[in-house]
C-alpha cells in the first residue's frame, strides 16, 4: 500500500488536528515524541505526516507532495491553489475582518483613496475590488499589521479577528467582516481520484467525530 | 546581466541527449499509436494571430499568452494550446465530404505561468483531434486511444475520469438559476467545496430533490453507480440524456476492453463555454496534475467559420515522462553500443565496416581518440559504450568488451561474415 500524507500547518491548529485524527482513528505516536524528525510515520496504517508553515500547505498540496493538508481558510482564500476543499474542521475559528480606528469607517465607504494594510493582499483586493467594487490601494506587510493605522501607514487593515483584544487595546475595531474562517481539509485533486476510497473513508470517520 | 548568457529564463529548459532520448522514444510509441488507429500527424505554427486564441470561449486566458507585434502592427501570440490552431486548419482546409478528419500532433506550448512555482512556460503536449462526427462512438474511440496511448508509453496505474457538462448545465437550466449564479456553484463544485456549496445553496432559490443533487454533485465520482445515483435524482431531459450518452460511451469502452481505466465524475465542470459534451481527465500517480485533458468542443471550429464537431485530448508529456521517472517505470531507448578504434592503415576496412554494422541495427560511434587502445577504453566505460571494435591493421581486428575486458581476436573478413548472419555480430 501507498503512503498517505499530510501536510499539516504548524501550531495549535495541527495539535488539534492530532487529536481529533486520533479520536478517528488515524493516529500517530511519533507525533507526540520530542524529536527532531521532519516526517512522522505510522507504518500499520501507512500514513506520513509533516508540518509546514501555514501558507506553504496548500502548495504541497496542490503538487501532491501532500495528499491532504489541514491548514486555515484564511491561507485557502490566500493562496488560490488548485485544490478541493472538502471539509470544515470547525476549529481555529475567528473572522476575516476590515479594521481600523472608529473614525475610518465614514472614509471606508467613499474614499478612493484608501489604503489597506495586510497580510492577505489577495483576499484584500478580492473584496475591494470585486465585491464592494472599489478602488484601493494595497499594502502588503508581513506581520504585526495593526502597526499600519496607529503609525499612519494606512486608513484600515485586513486581517483575522479571533477575540478582537488585540484590536481594542490598540484602539481599533472591527469596521467590516469579510467572512468566517476555520480550519479546513483539502485534498489534491489528483489523490482524490487515486485514493479514492482510502480518503473517502478518512473523511467520513473524521466527520463523524466532529458531530 | 552577465549571468543571463550562462541561465535559461524561468520556465524553460534543456533537454541533455538522455532526457530527450527518453522524451522521443515515449513519443515515438505514442505516436504508432495514434497513428494505428488512422490519426495523421500534422504540425502548426509556433506562433499565430492573437485572435486564434482569444476568443469569448477563450481555452486560455490572455494574461498567459506570450503576446507580441509583428511590423505591421497586429498581435502575435505563442502557441498556448494546440486544439485552436489545428480547429483553424481544419475548418480552412478541409470539406464536409472529408469528414471525419483524424489528426494528431506532438508541439510545444507556452503559458506565462506565475513565478516560482514550479511549473514550465514552455511543455510539450501530444495529443488527438476527430473532427467531424458527434457520436458515442467517437467519444469513445478517442478515450480508448487516451488509454492505450498511456498504456503503451509504460504507465499502467492511471485512470482516466469521464464528466458530461450537460448534465450540469441541465440541472442549471432546471434550477432556473442566473448565469452568474450557476458560474458560482460551477466554481464551488469544481473545487469540491462542499462547506462553500452549501452556504451558496441555502442563499438561492432551489427545491428539495433538486438542491440535494446539486449539494450531492462535487460527490458524484468514483465507479458506474454514480450515474444510477444521479439518475434516480432528475427529471430534466438534459440531464438525463447526458447520463445515457455517459453509460453508453461507457458500454462501448467495455468493448474496447479498457473499462478498467474508467471512472466517472459528473462533478468536472471546468471550461463549460469551451466543452459542450464529454469531458475527461487522466491521472496518475506520481504527480499532483492530471496527463490527459480532454473532451467535446463543437463550438470551436464554427469560430473559424466551418461548424464541424469535434472531441479529442492532450498528453501533457512532461508530466507524464515525471510520473513515469518517479514510479521508476524505466524508458529504455537506444545508446551508442560500439566504438570504433582504427590505425591510418585500415581506416577503410574500418569505416565501410562500421557502417555495415550500423546497416545491422547497431549504433556506431567513430572513435577521434587515435589508435591509443587503452585511452579508447577507458572513454568508451565513461562514456557506456559496451564494446570496442579494434582494427589493428587491414586484416586484423579485436574485438573488446569493456565491462568485462573480455578479447576476442578476429579478421575483418570475419566480422562482415558474421555481420551478415546476426543482429549483434559481435556478440559484445
């Protein structure tokens, strides 16, 4: 038999995704060593397991160096790779947001000279552009985006809003919500095809544990 | 700038003489079969008008064509598909009483691919076009050559995925859905998302049986059920008449003797302005894209102005030749098996030799090296040569096997003797 792999996005989210592929029954005890191993395997069901960072998941997918990949619906709608999403992890669950400080929201709707701080510059010109049909100008920053408004880089920011906290603290809210994100399983197109049956019934177990 | 005369732009590359054996020899097979089933090859320019390509069905967006002038002011493009161009002879050239037309070709493409990610700009497709005929059974014969094409260039584990855009279109039409609404749900299904199909879905208007098929269809793949499956949840003609041109096409892949390649997906809903029946994909292991695209366009030569329908399918060869390498599936093809080593005095016994041999089916190179047998030998293991042909003098000749330093004394008289009698006289 064929290895199954999985590419899984580092942190909590692939902690989350351990326990519940456990609960499934597709387990893996190397997993839970401390080691410097890059691949963990489980030989009696065959299946390899490796994390990546979170953007690079879809495009080990997407080249089948993975079969399935759990990685955020943030890092999906992001990256555009060529993949099928088939199922709704539910965790890891927050929202995609337009924030800024309170008195941006009257530029935000006529401004056309707006300019948006984010990480998720495709994701930031998709609802610009194409669903509120306005011009912006984007800025792609690599982290700590909230920086971007309180120093005066940019009017708001797209970025993930789990609890908000952060946003308050820094005396910014949530202006608009672009949509809701969680956690999700994505298949390569071609594995799902080959593997037909093995992936059809991974998903299945994994369903029935999540209710 | 310095560098760019030492690197290849991205996306392109060499082929070293092994690479481009292994690439002509899996050509050359599939090539005998294309042409056993009474496809001509034919051969296109590498780059065309703009407007052969860009059409409202567009197979490519604009934005990955390699576009340019020429002086007189009009877009030129590089070939970034094969079907346009041959759909633009085929309906210049050729009359309704020439109907059907079996044309095959073997071309490179090129697509402005994004950057880093790993994907070529400039590939090699190798592909079929029957035009002229729309019918189950040209649907069919062009999938069974797909798969003995893919059979014969070695691989053995693939399949080949069939998917009807009717049926799709039909359940549309039965929804009464918006064109932008059924655009939404192709997008959805085709990438099995089935959390975004069922948010999309709830939001439209569509009653129960019909809404269950819809949110049922990125799931409607696998073995012949799927079509019973389906069936038993529509009413529509189109989708109904679809599924029975699928089963049919299918019983006729079973007289074929290829069903095992077969599988269906009515959830392949991609290019539905381009395709207008049968769709299909091949698979493999061994790469995350499929090999084989293919499917029915019969609106595609009625834009060049003769209306003939048409089915047939691509070989992406690079991809196939690295599934192949990476399911270590070996290309055996030819390599030089003889060098030949002569003195100034039997040069002529030498050369009219070897190319008595090569008569023979053998690959001979002339060795450049002079007489220095030792210098000869070691060349021809760096090198693989297997064996050495030494004319010592004109009469003289030893024949020397450089794996295992075997030595066979021999006359040139001989050796033509034995030439004549065998394949591989030297028995090296």
């Amino acid at each position: 038999m064929r290895y199954l792999t999985f590419a899984l996005a580092k942190g909590r989210l692939a902690e989350q995704t351990m326990e519940l592929f456990e609960s499934a029954g597709y387990p893996c005890e190397q997993m839970k060593e401390k080691s410097r191993k890059l691949i963990f395997v489980n030989e009696d069901l065959k299946l390899k397991f490796f994390l990546a960072k979170a953007s690079d998941v879809p495009t080990y997918v997407e080249y089948g160096a993975a079969d399935i990949g759990v990685v955020g619906k943030d890092t999906i709608l992001e990256e555009r790779r060529n993949l099928y999403e088939v199922l709704n992890l539910g965790f890891g669950s927050c929202r995609m947001a337009v924030a800024g400080p309170i008195d941006s929201k009257e530029k935000l709707n006529k401004s056309c000279n707006l300019r948006v701080a984010t990480k998720y510059p495709n994701i930031a010109s998709d609802y610009f552009y194409h669903k509120k049909k306005q011009t912006v100008e984007i800025i792609k920053l690599n982290g700590s985006v909230e920086l971007a408004p309180i120093v005066g880089l940019s009017e708001v920011i797209v970025d993930i809003v789990e609890t908000g906290s952060t946003l308050k603290e820094n005396g910014l809210v949530v202006l608009e919500e672009i949509c809701p994100i969680s956690a999700r399983m994505v298949v390569n197109r071609v594995s799902m095809k080959m593997q037909y049956e093995r992936i059809t019934k991974l998903i299945e177990a994994v369903k029935e544990k999540l209710g | 700038m310095k560098q760019n005369k030492l690197h290849t732009p991205e996306g392109v590359r060499d082929l070293l003489p092994e690479e481009c054996a292994v690439k002509l020899e899996v050509q050359k097979r599939i090539e005998t079969v294309f042409h056993r089933y009474g496809f001509y090859t034919v051969e296109t320019p590498t780059f065309e008008y703009y407007e052969v390509f860009a059409n409202e069905w567009g197979s490519i967006q604009p934005k990955y064509m390699y576009k340019f002038f020429d002086r007189e002011g009009s877009i030129l493009t590089l070939r970034a598909d094969m079907t346009p161009p041959i759909a633009r002879m085929a309906a210049a050239t050729y009359t309704q009483k020439q109907m059907p037309l079996r044309l095959c070709y073997f071309g490179n493409t090129f697509r402005y691919n994004e950057k880093y990610q790993g994907k070529l700009r400039e590939f090699t497709q190798a592909g079929v076009e029957l035009i002229g005929v729309n019918s189950n059974d040209a649907d069919a014969e062009v999938i069974a050559l797909a798969v003995n094409s893919l059979l014969i260039a070695g691989i053995t584990e693939f399949q080949i995925d069939i998917g009807q855009v009717d049926f799709f279109i039909g359940i549309i039409e039965e929804a009464g859905l918006t064109d932008q609404e059924g655009e939404l749900l192709q997008e959805l299904i085709d990438n099995k998302d089935y959390i975004g199909l069922e948010e999309a879905v709830e939001e439209m208007d569509i009653d129960g049986t019909l809404k269950e098929l819809i949110l049922d269809l990125p799931k409607l793949f696998g073995s012949m059920e799927v079509l019973q499956k389906a069936r038993a949840k529509t009413e529509n003609h189109k989708a109904i008449n679809a599924l029975e041109k699928l089963q049919n096409v299918y019983e006729i892949l079973c007289a074929y003797g290829v069903e095992k390649y077969i599988s269906f997906d009515l959830g392949m809903v991609t290019r539905l302005n381009y395709y207008t029946g049968i769709i299909f994909r091949g698979y493999t292991y061994g790469t995350g894209v499929s090999i084989v695209d293919g499917g029915r366009y019969d609106g595609l030569l009625g834009e060049f102005g003769q209306k003939q329908p048409a089915v047939g399918f691509a070989i992406m060869l690079n991809e196939l030749i690295g599934a192949m390498e990476r399911q270590q599936i070996p290309i055996l093809s030819w390599s030089v098996d003889t060098l030949l080593v002569f003195t100034k005095n039997s040069l002529k016994q030498a050369l009219s030799c070897g190319d008595i041999l090569r008569s023979e089916g053998m690959y001979v190179e002339n060795s450049l090296l002079g007489e220095d047998l030792n210098l000869n030998i070691s060349y021809a293991e760096e090198k693989g040569i297997g064996g050495i042909v030494f004319f010592e003098d004109q009469e003289r000749v030893k024949l020397i096997n450089t794996v295992t330093r075997e030595t066979i004394e021999t006359t040139v008289n001989e050796l033509l003797k034995q030439a004549s009698k065998e394949d591989e006289p030297c028995g090296i």
